[in-house]
C-alpha cells in the first residue's frame, strides 16, 4: 500500500446479495465513536476458499478464489483499501476511521478495529503483521493467528515521534525499523530492540516512502535518491543514477535477494508515467533500470512464486521479468490498453498475485481476470456487477 490515504466522501448505494453483511457508518470526517456496524439478519454465510476482496464504490466484494465468482457484498461507504491481514481467513480494510478487520472467508466484518486518522501501510513480514496509522504514527504489531478468535490480539505497539505518512515492519529478531518523519517532511529510519529502545537511526533517506522485504531478510525503504537496506543490523545507502530518482514503491520475494521498484526522475510532474523499472541487488548494493517500453502504476508490481518480477504495464501486458539479469520472460496480454488517473484513488487496473496466480481487474469492463503466471497464460475472466478498485485477497505465512 503505497500512496497516502486521504478522507473523501464518495457516493453510491452497494448492490445487496442474500449473503451480503450491511454496515452503516459515517462518511469523512466521523470520529471513532460516530461510526457503528449493524448486521441485518440473514442465514450463516458459506464459507469461501481462498477469497478475494475488491473495492467498489459504496463498500466490498468477497469473491471465491479459484471461479472469481462474488460469494458476498460487504456495504461500506467512503474510500477504502486493502491489504492480506496474514493468514487463511482475513483482510484489513483500511477506512475513513481507521484500520478494520474483515473475516473474508466468513464474508462479515469483525469487531477488530485499531481506530486513527488515515490508516496507512500494512506491512506483513516474520509471522508478523504491522499496521501504520499516519494520522497519529502509531505502530500496531501483533500475530495474524491471534485475529481467529475475533477478539483484538494483546501486541507490540510504538508512536514515532510526530505523525506522517510513514510504515514500519518487524524482524525475525523482534526489531522494530520505522521511518522519520514529519506531516511536511520525512528524512530516514530507526530501528527499535525488542524494548522499543532506539539503536539504529539513517536520516540520510529524503523523502522515504513505502518499503520490501528481500531474501536474507533484506529490508529496502524507498528514497528519492535512491534506495536504503538495512540488513544484518546495519544501513546501506544505494543511490541511484540521476540527482533526483525516486524509488516509492517496492515489491520483494523471499525467493531472491533483488527488490523490484518503481523509478520516478521528475520532482515537478503533477503525474509521472515512467517506463523504467529499478531493480536492487541487496546483496551487492548495484541497483539495474530496465527500461519496459509501457508505463505503468503503483498498484502494477508484484512477485512470482520462484521470485520472478511482475509488472502490468498500460500496454495492457504482465511482463514477467527476471530480477538477475532484467531480461523480459513472458509477456502475457491480460487487459485493454489504459493510462493512470490523475487522482490516485480512481480505479485502474490492479495487480494481486498470489502463489502462482496473478490477478488482474479490469475496470473499465468490470472484469477480474486470474492469471497462470509459470503457463504465461489467462485461465478465469468474470465480468462483476459493478467497477472495482482495490484488490486483494488472503495469504497465510509470511
């Protein structure tokens, strides 16, 4: 989750299913205590296999993982977003009041709810799950096994020095990195014991933004010079080519040591389209451009099963590209040609790759589409009742 989450109010009634859950809350600018659920009566959902989830305008769609077909309709006004809560069952909406947990296979939205302004990342990593609250920079940890009960999990919690538009993820070896920052300007990282006492600090990571882990634990920030690893309880600094290049979005595989990542040179764009790819050897500190030839989207990256990298381009292609050498494998034609909005929370199409399936919507037809990424070829479409935005879906162990 890569882009700051803003409150909007945005319109439009949900299609209602028999199996559908009704929550009623308030729109932007609802406090915690202004927002109630309610459960209209219905019968006992059946439970879904390995759901997916998306985002439509006025709430979710729980969609069964293997026919895409909508199991349920979740009514949830506002601009939501989603992330895996790290196990078989959930996911974590982020909404206009905070971070909120949804039991997808059960199609029902849970009690559990870590309440704050603007939810940010979500960060899974060492059987951990880390949610960052920009509004407040508050860091919730706590183990995605502990949601099952339905009962908010007892877990690690730290507040950065002042909020900001920031992520934080935790160790195998319980350390806490998290990044710098103010609401105007956001400079490097620490990193925290297991006693949340400070024994690292980078501030050398201008305007840091969005993170990955890598094989060998490898974590990589993003910066506007390039990029910062730390690993082995120490920072390094990959700067990339060009004085101002901005590496804000990342996807890694614990598959391989090379992070996949954007690569932005225009400070001044009002909405950069690059063609090139930056990929980070965390291992030997060299970081690679690829040029693609298409432009692509933040919600565009993604890994393989053996660590391919996957990047859906407005070409309307997922190209599947080997992170050792840069070379494209496959070029697999997924959707229509499209361009990126210039609003960031408009819908286009979006990249969730699970196992050895990547999915792909498509809004503009209202299609989801469910990829066999090592086949290099498209084995499920359906078309939905309504446009989609976000994607996402469960994945256990990480």
């Amino acid at each position: 989750m890569n882009k700051p989450t803003r409150t909007r109010a945005i319109t439009g009634t949900a299609l209602a299913l028999a199996v559908s859950a009704v929550l009623t809350a308030c729109g932007g600018g609802a406090t915690s205590s202004d927002t109630e659920a309610k459960t209209s009566p219905r019968a006992k959902a059946v439970a879904v296999k390995d759901p997916l989830v998306a985002t439509f305008d006025g709430g979710l769609y729980v969609l069964d993982g293997e026919s895409l077909k909508v199991a349920g309709t979740i009514e949830l006004p506002g601009f939501n977003r989603l992330n895996p809560a790290g196990d078989d069952s959930h996911v974590i909406v982020s909404t206009d009041a905070g971070f909120r947990v949804l039991n997808a296979t059960e199609q029902t939205l849970t009690d559990i709810e870590y309440k704050g302004a603007k939810p940010g990342h979500v960060v899974r990593h060492a059987g951990k799950t880390v949610l960052f609250t920009d509004g407040t920079g508050e860091v919730n940890v706590f183990d995605p096994d502990d949601i099952s009960g339905g009962e908010k999990p007892r877990g690690r919690t730290y507040t950065s020095a002042e909020p900001h538009h920031g992520v934080a993820i935790e160790l195998s070896n319980g350390e806490l990195l998290s990044t710098l920052g103010t609401e105007e300007k956001r400079t490097g990282a620490l990193v925290l014991d297991k006693n949340n006492k400070e024994i690292k600090r980078n501030e050398k990571c201008p305007g840091v933004h969005g993170e990955a882990a890598a094989k060998g634990e490898a974590i990589g920030i993003g910066c506007e010079d390039g990029i910062l690893i730390y690993k082995d309880g120490k920072f390094t600094k990959v700067d990339a080519p060009d004085d101002y290049g901005r590496i804000g979005n990342q996807s890694g595989s614990d598959a391989s040591p090379i992070l996949l990542g954007d690569y932005k040179t225009d400070p001044e764009a009002e909405l950069e389209r690059p063609t090139r790819i930056s990929l980070i050897n965390t291992e030997t500190g060299k970081l690679r451009l690829v040029d693609l030839g298409t432009s692509y989207s933040f919600r565009s990256l993604g890994r393989g099963p053996n660590g391919e990298a996957l990047l859906l381009g407005t070409n309307g292609t997922l190209h599947v590209i080997d992170p050792e050498t840069g070379k494209v494998d496959k070029e697999i034609p997924v959707v229509d040609e499209w361009q990126e909005p210039l609003d960031w929370q408009q819908p286009r199409p979006t990249l969730f790759v699970r196992d050895h399936t990547a999915y792909v919507s498509e809004p503009g037809k209202r299609k989801l589409h469910a990829i066999d990424i090592e086949a290099g070829k498209k084995v499920t479409s359906v078309t939905l009742p309504k446009s989609t935005n976000e994607l996402s879906g469960v994945i256990a162990g990480h």
